[in-house]
C-alpha cells in the first residue's frame, strides 16, 4: 500500500511537469506567455487535485495487485 505522503510527492512532481509542458503549449498557441502561463497554472491546480483523489481511490481497489 501507497502512503499519503508518497501519493502527494508523486502528484507535486507530476505536476510540475505538466505545468511546464502546458504553459509552453500555452505560450505557443496564444503568443503571450502571461495567458500560457495562466492556462497552466489553472490546469496544474485542477490536475493536482484530481490525481489526489484519483490516487487515493485505487489505493482501497486490490484488483490487480500481488501479495507478497
């Protein structure tokens, strides 16, 4: 089983990854950095939060996993 403490790292650099990705897709798509970055931003956030319960939910699932 996952611990909440992982389950958050994990999310937080997942993150920041996709926050990079996006607000460069962002910034290509509307020329404004500020704007790209804003659309990152929000999607980051959004995002953080539903991996978090994402995550947590399939902890409680066993299907699928082997026991040592």
């Amino acid at each position: 089983m996952e611990t909440g403490r992982r389950t958050v790292v994990k999310a937080v650099l997942w993150n920041l990854l996709g926050l990079t990705v996006m607000a460069l897709v962002g910034f290509a798509a509307t020329g404004s950095m500020a704007l790209g970055g804003g659309m990152a931003v929000v999607n980051a956030a959004l995002g953080f939060v539903v991996y978090l319960i994402y995550e947590r939910i399939w902890t409680r699932i066993s299907w699928g996993r082997v026991q040592p």
